[in-house]
C-alpha cells in the first residue's frame, strides 16, 4: 500500500526517496507502526503551499509566514530586503567566528529589517497606512 501512495506524487516520491537514504531511526521501514498514517501527514505538508487567497500569510509546508507590507514603496522594501539578507549573512558569519556580541548585535539587525518589513511586531493590517510607512523609514534609519 505504501508504494501506491507514493507512486501517486512523482515529487513525494522524490522526497521521501531522500528520506529513506538519510533514515537512521527506522521511520520509514515499511514493518514500523503507523508508517503509512506518518507518509500521508507527509504528503499532506508538503502540499500545503498554498496562500488560501489572503494577502497576509504566505503558508510553506503547512507553516504560515506573515508577508511583507504591501503597503510599502518598492524601494523602501528593496533596502530593508538588502539589509535584511546582509544582517542574515552576518549572523552566520558571527556564528563561524563564535563571537556573541557579533552575533547579538547581528541578530539585532535582522529583526529590526524585519519589523521594517512588517515580518514581525505589530500586524501591519492593523495600523494605519502612514504608521506602517514611519516605521519601515525608521527601521531603514536605523539600520544605515
């Protein structure tokens, strides 16, 4: 029965493929307890891609991540972008080097890009059009 579930998704097929290569546990041996139940939540996970029409969540294998501001000017979204994915990087270097302060100071900076962004802090359907804009202008001053 398993191998006509997973013949039915060429993608799953792959992927749990993968799976199977990396198990060491045993979770995927046919002979172990609730493997299909465990290959169907699987299945299901990773179609779950969809955004189900709202403009405020994009969901990824069955996790939801709030979007960016649509509110906000390309360009003001572009930078925070740009300083979002140097603050990330610098994250991971501070974390090769194992300096805290760096990776603090690094983390810091990613989550201020991403309150710019309206990723975190307060929903930015929730607030005024001109508050979402100052705070996206603030987190970009903050972070020059």
């Amino acid at each position: 029965m398993l191998k006509s579930l997973m013949a039915q998704s060429e993608h799953g097929r792959q992927r749990l493929r993968r799976d199977v290569e990396s198990d060491s546990r045993g979770m995927w041996d046919a002979s172990t307890p609730g493997v299909i139940q465990r290959y169907l939540v699987y299945l299901r996970r990773m179609s779950e891609n969809s955004d189900g029409g709202d403009d405020r969540w994009l969901i990824v294998r069955g996790r939801r991540w709030r979007r960016t501001d649509p509110a906000l000017a390309p360009r003001v979204v572009e930078e925070l972008k740009s300083r979002l994915g140097a603050a990330r990087n610098a994250v991971k270097q501070a974390k090769k080097r194992g300096d805290e302060n760096d990776l603090a100071e690094a983390r810091r900076k990613v989550n201020i890009a991403k309150h710019g962004l309206g990723e975190r802090g307060e929903y930015w359907w929730e607030m005024a059009v001109e508050d979402r804009e100052r705070r996206a202008e603030e987190s970009l001053r903050e972070l020059r």
